[in-house]
C-alpha cells in the first residue's frame, strides 16, 4: 500500500490546524481507536494533538455534519452510535449508487480499464485473505480499507460520470461502509470476493454487472447489523459522568 493512496482518503486544502484536527480525529474513528458511541471529550483530544479547543471544535463540529460524530446539549460529544435502521439506510444508499455505477462501468470502461480493475480485485483478495489468518494492527487494516475504497472508487471513475462518483463521495457511503465494518470487526471474506465482482463488471453485461453490485453490497448485512451494538443514551451518560469523576481525580 503506498503513502499516495492512503493520503486519498484525508481531505483536501489548505494545512490548516482545523483540517489537521479533522484528518487526526477522522482516522482515529476509522481505525476504531474512538469506537461507535465513545465520547470524546475536546480537552483529552486536545492534549493528545497538541492543540487549542478552536481546532478541535472545527474538527468535531465538520465530522457531525458529516453523521460521523454527534453532539446533545449538557451531555457531551460522542462517535455516532448508528441504530439498525441508519446502517440499513446507509447499505441502501450504497446499493443505490453503486449498482449504477455498475452499469455504466459496462457501458462506458474499455480493456485497459477492465484489466486494471481486475488487477486490483485480485490483490483486494489477497489483502483480506492475508487478514483472516493473522491479526493485522489496526495500521494495516487501515491500509486495506483505503485500498478497498479505492477500488469501488474506481469503478465509479471509469463508469464515465463524474457526478455518479462526486455523489459516493460527497454521501460518504464507502466511509461508512469502512465504519461499520471496522465495528463489526469484519475481517475475512469469502474466496475471491472481489475478483468475482470485477470479472462481472468485465463480463459485458449490464443485468450481471448489476446483480452481482447488490450481491456484493448485500453481503453481510444483516451479522454487520447484528455485531454492532450502540450504547443508549444513559450509557453515554454514565460514561460521560465517570470520565468527569476521573479527570477530577
């Protein structure tokens, strides 16, 4: 995994403070080291990035309107807690976006295209397989996750519409998608998972290219679902209330 393809996934702009903030906190999230309804509390994150509560609170404040992070007044701020509806919607919107780019992908990519995909299918492949019989670190995962983003990224590049794939960005579905899957600790897959989407994807064939998208997306659901257990709010509570204890220690 090169160091060009993970900054990918880091946003873009000036190296402000703010932004640095917001690049820090949001791989933090991904790699699970601020799991789903962990509170975060803006003098700790601050003391560990070495900065004022004005760049933190920028950080946090973008991270809420993008749904990964969420506040309640005289609780506190926490990593998004998702229920099983909001990942279902989310799973939805992703089949939604990306079995069109699918199709595109058939109408639109030429050979070279198509050999470049299933390149990257096959070294996907190998990266979870390499997963699934040793525990990687969360810095490898990372990486892995970056490259699997990438892929379904770039079917959406050669689909030939810059909308389709400024949409997937812009709706943060492959992020999500990381997110949940860290949660749910999901690290193996079945044998050629990806290769087997990229070889429809080649096949020519839009009805193939489309089922077997939602296949893909589909897979897992419903034990992704399972797997993540929000805390509710009097848990956040509890912990918010702890952590006060302790600090004032």
């Amino acid at each position: 995994m090169d160091k060009r393809q993970r900054k990918q996934t880091r946003p873009s702009g000036p190296g402000t403070l703010g932004a640095r903030a917001y690049a820090e906190i949001r791989e933090k999230i991904l790699q699970g080291v601020y799991a789903l309804g962990a509170p975060l509390s803006r003098r700790q994150i601050a003391e560990e990035l070495r900065m004022s509560f004005v760049p933190i609170s920028e950080a946090l404040q973008r991270l809420e309107q993008e749904g990964l992070v969420e506040s309640k007044p005289r609780v506190g701020t926490r990593v998004r807690a998702p229920s099983a509806e909001d990942i279902r919607q989310r799973y939805t919107l992703r089949e939604a976006l990306e079995s069109q780019a699918a199709r595109k992908f058939v109408e639109c990519a030429g050979a070279e295209q198509k050999l470049e995909l299933q390149r990257m299918a096959a070294h996907l492949d190998q990266l979870y397989s390499s997963c699934a019989v040793a525990d990687p670190g969360s810095d490898y995962l990372y990486s892995v996750h970056t490259y699997h983003m990438n892929f379904h990224l770039r079917i959406a590049e050669s689909a030939g519409c810059g909308l389709l794939r400024a949409a997937i960005e812009r709706e943060q579905v492959l992020i999500f998608n990381w997110l949940f899957d860290t949660a749910a600790q999901r690290r193996s897959l079945p044998a050629n998972f990806h290769t087997l989407l990229a070889a429809a994807l080649a096949s020519g064939d839009l009805e193939e290219a489309d089922a077997a998208m939602r296949r893909h997306i589909r897979f897992g659901l419903e034990s992704v679902v399972e797997s993540i257990q929000a805390p509710n709010s009097n848990e956040w509570r509890r912990s918010r209330r702890a952590n006060a204890r302790a600090a004032a220690k």
